[in-house]
C-alpha cells in the first residue's frame, strides 16, 4: 500500500480585481476535504479564498510539496474556481485563475503548463488531479496522453498491479464546454447544485461510495468490488455530469487523461463501508492464450484484437465507398486480422439503416469455385456454375439483392496471391476472375468484394485479373482497370503506439503483465522497424506465454504462487522475436533426428512440399495429407513430424472446400525465414520444379486410371528412375507407383517400336526375295519399305520417339526447326506442334535427310531413331557403307555412332577434309554431323554430285545452338580449330551446315521448338 494518503485542496469564491466571484467553490473543497479525511483517511493541504494566492500556490508547488511528498505517498490535487484557456502556439493554453490574479494579466495566472511541470517533479507513485473549473480540459494541453476508459473486472492481481504500477491520471470538469479559446470573460456561471456544482456534487456523492458500482448487484450482492479507481471514478462523474447539465442547456463533459510517467497503475479509493471482494482472476491454459502465434485473427478473436482501431474505422469507411478493395502489404503485415478481426466486427455494429450481410471469408484452393460455393450455399444462395451464364455470381447476388434491398453484402476472399499460387488451371482463373467482375459491375451499390493481398503479387493478380476482363466490356467502366489503383487500400507498418497496445492489451485481457516493463519496448524496438514481423511478434508472445504456463505448473508442483508475468529471461531463452521461429523450428528438428537420425531427411522432404514456388516469390503452400502417404517403413515417421511441427504451433491442419484434410505452414514467415528450409531449397530447386509437375500428373493418373497419362514419353522420367533408386527418394506412395508404371509402359512401347521396324524389314526384304515378281521394279519395294518405317515411328509419341535424356539444366533437349525453301519437295518425318525437325527429299538419283538436333543421335542409348533413321536411308539391300565426315568442327563425330553402327553390320569410315569424290567412290551414305567449320565450295559441289548419282546425305545441325554459341572458341567440340571466315551469327545462311542444306533448298532455322 502507501505509507501516507495526501492531498492539496484549493477553492476560491471570493475573487478580486475585476474577476466575478464564485458561489460553491469553498463549499466544494470543504465538503471534498471532509469526506477525504473522515472516509479515506487523509493528510490535507488546505487553500481557501485569499490563501490561495499565487505567491501562496508557487510555494506550495515549488517548496511544499517537493518537501513533503514521498516515494512511498500519493497525493491527490484538487482546484476548484476559475479557469481559461487562450489560443497557445500548440493548442489551448489553459490557466487556473488564483485568488489575487488580474482581469487578462496572465502574468497573474497560475499557468497549467507550469503546474504539470511541478507536479510531474513530485517522487510518489501515484497521483490524481482533479480540476473543477471552466476550460479545465486545457490541461490535456499540458504533456498529457489520452486514457483509454471502459470497466472492466478488478481481480486481486489486476489491483496489485493498480497499486505498485505508476499512476498518474487527471480528470477534468468543463464547466459550459469551451466557447471562445481567447475568451477572458470570466463570469460566475459555473453552475450549481444545492450548494455545489454539479462536478463537485457527483464528486463528493462518488467518493462516499456511488462509483463503486462495477461489477453490477447481482443475486442479492450489492453492486461493486470495495475499490473505486479513477477511471471508474470519471466514469460515474460523466454520466452524472453531462445528464444533469443538459438540463440548464449547459452541456458539460468531463475527460480523464494520464501524464506521461503513468504507467499500468490506477489511482484508486477504498469504498467507504464496502467490504472488499476482488475476484482471483481467471485460471490460464493453452486455451486463455492471448496471442495467436503464427495465426490471423478471426472474427471470434476481436476482443484480442488490439493497436489497429484508427486503421479499421479507415478500412470501414474506405469499403462502403469502394465496390472492389485490395487489402495491400508485405507478407506478416495483419492483413487478415484488418479484415476478419477488425472490419468484420465493425460492420456487424453498424446501426445505419443499411445492414450488412457479411459472408464467411473465403481461401481459395487448387479449385477456385468450390470455396466459393461452399459460402454460398452455407447462406442458401444458389451456386455458381462456370461457363454457365444463367447461373454466375450476378444471378447470384440478384436472388440475395431482391430479398434484402436495405442492406449490403461483403464478399472477402482471403490471401488471394493464392488464386495465382494454388491454382494452375488459367481457365478456372480466368472464369472465376470474371465472374467476380460482372457481379461488381452488376451489384456495385450492394456489392462490397474485399480481397487481401501481398504486395509482392499485386502485380500477377491485377495483371491476371485485367487479362481476363471481357472483350464485351468497356475497360472504363469496370472494376479492375480503373478502380484497382482507387480500390488499394495500403495495410501501413504499425506505429509504436499501436505495437504497445497490441503487445499489452492482450496480456491485460487475461490479467497478465510483462516484467520489467522495459520488456515491452525492447520487443516494439525489435519489430518496429521490420515489414512483416507481426507474426514473429505473435509467434513470440505465445511462446512466452506458453513459457509462463510451464513455470506455473511448475510452481503449483513446489506449492509456490508466481505472478502472472512474461518475464524477461523467458525472452531471452527463445532468443528474441527474430530468433523465436526459427529456433522452434531448429528444436523440433533436432529432438526429432536426435532420436532416429532417418528423420533428417523426412523433415527435409514433407517441409519442402510446403513451399510454393510459382510467381516469383516465396509462400506457404497447402499439402493434402493424401499428397503425405508413403510407404509403410516411411510413413509413421512422416506423420510423427507433422504431428510434432503442428503441436509446436509450425504447421496447421485443415480441411480445404472439399472436406479433403491438408496440413501448411503456419504462416509464410517459416518458409522464408527458416534458414535450414531455404538451404534445402537451394540444393533441391530443380528436382522441387519437377516434383510439382509430378505431383499434379499422379494425382491426375490415379484419379482417371489411364495408361495415357503415364510419363513414359517424358524426358524426366530417366531422372525421377534416378530418384526411385537412390537413397533420398523423396517420392510418395502414388508418385512411386506412377514412376515405376511410366517406366514400365516405356519399356514395352521400346521394344514394341523396335520390333515394329525389325518385323518392317524382315517382312519386306523377305518380300524383296520370294515375291520379287509382284512388283515391277526394286525401287517400289524400297519406297513401301521407307514409307512404313515412318508410319511405325510416327504411331509413338515424339519423347518415345527421341528417347531423350534430361540435362543438369533443364531437362530437356530444345529442338531446332527445319524450313523447305523454293516449295522444293521434302517430306516431313518428324514434327512438333507442326514444327518440322526431320526431313527428307529425293534428289535426282539419290537422297537426303535433315534433322535439327545433333544430341539425339550420338546419345548410345537412343538407338530406335538412328537405326531407324538409317535403314529409312539405306533401304532394301542397300550397300551398308557409312561415311562419317570429321575436320569441320562436327559435333557428330565417329566415336559418337561407332558402337551403335557396328552392332548393326554397318561398315564404317572416318574421313577427314576435305571431302572429295575419292573418298566417296565406295560409300552408300555419308553422315555431315553438325559442322561448325566451313565446308570449302569444292567440297560442296562433290557432295551435291555424291547425291545426284545416287548416293545418300544425313544432315545433321542446329541452328539456335550456333547461332549463340559459335563465336566462342571454347564451345567447338574437342577444342578444335577450324575455319569459320564470313561466318555472322546474325545471318542463319552463314552457318556452315546451310551451305550445304541450301544445295538442295532447305535450311536450319535458329527458331527452337519448345
């Protein structure tokens, strides 16, 4: 408690030199000073009428009480008499008027500011100041905060903190509210009341016991607690007051204020004759945490909900003007809570004559209309149909505008980056994205649509959502073009003020404080700064509550009561608000791989499918728990790490708008500041971008039961066989099952390809030997031969086909693109989205074949389309000797087709340049694979001879690839020199492979093929 209760009365009535007189000013203060001794017990400093000059109140104030007054005292200061108030540089200037003081001399006023100043000089804890007298309010003036007024509960902790916490309040009386700032018309209308004013009656009536009226009477027990505290004092004294003066058409109001040493303390008074009967304050659990962690605020929550009140009343205001809002800011900047927590609750207490009809928030999936059908249905309104004109959202809100014509509707889609980041089918964007835009457009009185957003995706959504504008609609006229930048609604960082309130009212809620109180700055000096870091501030707070909880048990155990405090050393155990996450995560993990080491590599894996990599930006990413099935050995570790995350508060479970249950990241900042996670990231991006693929076209595979969406013509597969087969397979249960089918189908449909062009040859070369006398001449047999080995390559899927391996890179091989020129008559083999890459034409006696990719060809296990290749060329009986060009820089080289050629009794020969008819005398083809060197224009002319004469040329280039890369000296293969004169990367007949494709009027394009 205090060890003395002290207080300085001044009243004044009868005022001199040109100031009117008072009538009730004395009888106020004698009445308070009585009351105060008797009841309260009271040291008193009394100032009466000409005691109360100002050479009397300077002493007082300067010598008096800095003497008198302890650190263990409280005193309280009442005046009761004049006062003015006069325009000030920073607002009114307010004045108490002495006894002695001279009509407009302030000079002989006693100044509020120099009151505040001597009083805030004062050692004691606590003090209260209570002025009764015109422009009284001026004092707020003086270096005072506003105090925030509601009753609430005192338990037997809140008021041990009310009495050891600083108080320093002032409450003010108004007499006739303000006129005139510069008014010094000081008359003696002050009002009165019996034989007091109506302040100082309300006053002395309240302190005798009437302001103890909270908690209410009930069941018998009187009203009140036994303790009256100043804000409940000034309570009571505003609904006696401002009732009672409205009656001389006088309006008065009274206001509380705090000076700037107030801390968590209150002022209080011990009502007379009232037994004290304080509560304990509630019991605390997991149940009772204040904080919400990792997770928004819900509407639920709004009584926790603290340090945005100005920002909602914008947000209220902003959305019943504007049809369309984006709630804009960094990831972790309250976004959400705005909405849910403060917006909502505010527009259900709207009492304008038009009401609001708000529906559930809506988060989007992998589908965009399920979610919002969900709501919908949940308010019985009729669903929404995509592509379906007669049953879109318009119609929709038609059927809800018809039955309520008075009232608005809002429509808030939550964390919408989410319509980018989840799902992938444009289309469904695209019909959900105009859906909404017809309804506004439709609706715009009624119709209130709020999204939330990231600001790091504004740019995609908006971009998205003006993509999908209808091509019937005038751009001007809709939401999304013009009223996008109108409809920004920009969520700003929190002051220090609004973190104070967030951080200490939640505590304050439950009966809880911090300690030492320095506790709370050095959180707000750790995240004012930082966009993004409310959660991390949540995440902090809950751990710290969650850590008081655990030394309560702990003390209940001993037999020892502890106070409800969040401590200072718990905070520093958590590492602070930046270090908290990570660090729950960091101990989560390593408990867990501490007791089996196989849970490294199981955390790495479920933690990395949490992560959304689509748009540029890190987000959480929601995981079906069916996506989390593996087998057997690994799934009982899965599901012990998302039930062990998920009980530390890391991740949360859920069902999304199917009922389907998933399991996310609590929020998005774990998956971008969690070190360990971004490290796993890095070395796994290019396998992540696969799986995400993968993902998508198992669940696909399963759900239709069809070979055809196997992936045995994809040119990943060789490396998810990689993954399957290594000791980090990250594949789940259906990705393996896909996987293993995919290359099961391949490998049969390779063996079916073979055996389709080996039955090919045996059937028409046994044609050629028994039934030579059906046909007329060889040449028709060969040409049915060549015409059908193309038929059976073409019944296989291009990636059969190719066979092709995937790189480090991107795996994928690009293919080049092949033109015909002069309409000259080759005919296509193989194509791409009607994209040529391999082609052949006669050429007087003989042949050529082009093909746009040289990697395909020298990779030893794509045989299928070299053997097939080959024999196209070759035909039936044909003379099997093969010339393989080399000093050219050819990237083709012998080595490259050695192995394969032998395998299949082709004679082979290397020659070097130049080329010439000596060379070719005994050859059937001659391979030209990919020269990056200059063939000399005598070679040119015998090769074009070779193929007029009846021989065969397989062209093997790729444009693109030269085009980039052949002026630098380290990209021609083995190192090799070569003449590249006249060569410009800038003009595609210049490559080298051109000069000799263009003899017969084609050419390789440095266009790719995809």
């Amino acid at each position: 408690m205090f060890y003395r209760n002290l207080a300085f009365i001044i009243g004044i009535n009868n005022y001199i030199n040109g100031i009117s007189p008072l009538n009730t000013a004395v009888n106020d203060a004698k009445k308070l000073v009585e009351i105060l001794r008797q009841k309260h017990g009271y040291q008193v400093w009394v100032c009466l009428d000409e005691i109360a000059s100002l050479t009397n109140l300077n002493k007082f104030l300067d010598k008096t009480l800095p003497e008198q007054v302890t650190e263990n005292d409280r005193l309280l200061f009442y005046f009761a008499g004049h006062g003015v108030a006069l325009n000030g540089d920073d607002g009114p200037a307010g004045y108490l008027i002495p006894q002695d003081a001279k009509l407009g001399d302030t000079n002989s006023y006693l100044s509020m500011t120099k009151l505040h100043d001597a009083l805030i000089q004062l050692p004691c804890r606590h003090f209260l100041g209570i002025l009764d007298c015109c422009f009284a309010g001026a004092f707020k003036w003086s270096s005072t905060r506003d105090l925030l007024t509601s009753p609430e509960p005192i338990y037997q902790e809140r008021y041990k903190h009310f009495i050891t916490d600083p108080a320093w309040q002032i409450i003010t009386s108004s007499a006739c509210d303000q006129k005139a700032l510069d008014n010094f018309n000081l008359d003696s209308v002050r009002g009165q009341v019996g034989n007091h004013s109506p302040f100082a009656s309300a006053l002395l009536n309240a302190l005798e016991g009437a302001a103890d009226s909270y908690p209410p009477a009930t069941n018998g027990k009187p009203a009140g607690d036994g303790v009256i505290t100043a804000t409940e004092l000034y309570l009571h004294l505003r609904d006696r007051i401002e009732i009672t003066t409205e009656k001389y058409h006088q309006r008065q109001t009274p206001g509380i204020w705090c000076l700037n040493k107030h801390d968590k303390g209150e002022y209080i008074f011990l009502s007379p004759g009232h037994e004290l009967n304080l509560p304990p304050a509630p019991p605390l659990d997991e149940s009772q945490n204040p904080y919400r962690g990792l997770k928004s605020f819900d509407e639920k929550h709004s009584s926790l909900f603290f340090g945005r009140t100005e920002l909602v009343e914008k947000l209220e205001y902003f959305v019943k003007a504007n049809p369309l809002t984006v709630v804009l800011g960094a990831s972790g900047s309250g976004k959400s809570s705005l909405v849910k927590a403060g917006l909502i609750p505010k527009l259900r207490q709207d009492n304008t004559e038009n009401k609001w009809c708000i529906l559930p928030s809506i988060r989007v999936s992998k589908t965009l209309f399920q979610p919002l059908n969900n709501v919908l249905c949940n308010a019985k309104l009729p669903r929404v149909e995509p592509r379906n004109p007669r049953h879109n959202l318009a119609r929709t809100i038609d059927v809800w505008a018809k039955d309520n014509p008075n009232s608005k509707l809002l429509l808030f889609i939550d964390q919408s980056e989410e319509i980018i980041t989840l799902c992938q089918n444009e289309d469904e964007r695209k019909e959900f994205f105009q859906q909404i835009l017809k309804a506004i457009n439709a609706h715009r009185d009624q119709l209130r649509v709020v999204l939330s957003l990231r600001s790091d995706f504004e740019t995609q959504v908006r971009d998205a959502g003006i993509k999908f504008v209808p091509t019937d609609y005038n751009r001007v006229n809709t939401m999304l073009k013009n009223r996008w930048h109108s409809g920004r609604f920009i969520v700003p960082a929190m002051t220090r003020r609004e973190l104070r309130d967030a951080i200490e009212k939640p505590a304050e809620a439950r009966v809880m404080y911090f300690q030492p109180h320095e506790l709370v700055e050095q959180l707000i000096d750790e995240v004012v700064d930082m966009p993004g870091a409310l959660p991390l501030l949540s995440f902090a707070l809950s751990e710290l509550y969650l850590k008081y909880l655990k030394r309560q048990r702990e003390a209940q155990y001993r037999g020892i009561t502890i106070d409800r405090a969040l401590t200072q050393a718990d905070y520093q155990e958590l590492g602070g608000v930046m270090q908290s996450l990570t660090q729950r995560a960091d101990l989560e993990y390593q408990a867990l791989v501490q007791e089996n080491p196989a849970y490294d590599q199981v955390i790495r894996h479920v933690m990395l499918r949490m992560l959304a990599l689509t748009g540029g930006e890190l987000a959480r990413r929601r995981v079906p728990l069916s996506e989390l099935e593996y087998p057997p050995e690994k799934n009982s570790l899965v599901k012990e790490v998302i039930e062990r995350f998920t009980n530390a508060r890391l991740l949360v479970k859920g069902k999304d708008a199917e009922g389907k249950p998933y399991v996310e990241p609590g929020h998005d900042a774990l998956v971008r500041g969690w070190q360990k996670l971004l490290l796993w990231k890095q070395e796994d991006e290019e396998n992540l971008l696969v799986q995400r693929r993968l993902t998508t076209a198992a669940e696909e595979w399963k759900s239709q039961q069809k070979a055809r969406f196997l992936w045995h013509g994809n040119p990943r597969l060789d490396l998810l066989k990689k993954v399957s087969l290594s000791d980090d397979n990250w594949l789940n249960q259906v990705e393996a099952e896909f996987v293993q089918r995919s290359l099961q189908r391949r490998r049969n449909d390779s063996r079916c390809l073979i055996g389709s062009v080996t039955l090919v040859i045996l059937a028409l070369s046994g044609l050629t030997i028994f039934g030579f006398n059906e046909f007329r001449k060889l040449e028709e047999a060969s040409q049915q031969f060549q015409n059908d080995s193309i038929k059976v390559l073409r019944e296989f899927s291009i990636n059969t086909v190719l066979n092709i391996k995937p790189n480090n890179k991107n795996n994928s091989v690009t293919l080049g693109e092949l033109k015909a020129l002069n309409e000259a008559p080759w005919t296509t083999l193989l194509e791409e989205k009607s994209q040529v890459f391999a082609m052949s034409r006669k050429y007087n006696n003989g042949k050529v074949l082009a093909i746009e990719h040289d990697a395909i060809l020298k990779n030893n296990d794509n045989s299928v389309l070299l053997f097939v290749l080959l024999n196209f060329l070759n035909g039936i009986n044909g003379n099997k000797k093969v010339l393989i060009s080399t000093g050219h820089c050819e990237f083709l080289t012998y080595s490259n087709l050695a192995p394969n050629l032998k395998q299949w009794e082709y004679e082979l020969e290397d020659i070097s340049a130049p080329i010439n008819s000596t060379k070719l005398k005994e050859a059937n083809i001659l391979i030209i694979g990919n020269a990056w060197g200059n063939l000399e224009n005598d070679e040119l002319k015998t090769i074009e001879q070779f193929v007029s004469n009846g021989g065969k040329v397989m062209a093997v280039g790729l444009g693109w690839s030269w085009k980039y890369d052949s002026d630098k000296p380290e990209r021609l293969p083995n190192g090799g020199k070569c003449n590249q004169e006249g060569q410009d990367t800038n003009d595609i007949s210049t490559y080298p492979m051109n000069k000799l494709l263009e003899k017969f009027d084609a050419r390789f394009e440095s266009s790719l093929i995809n």
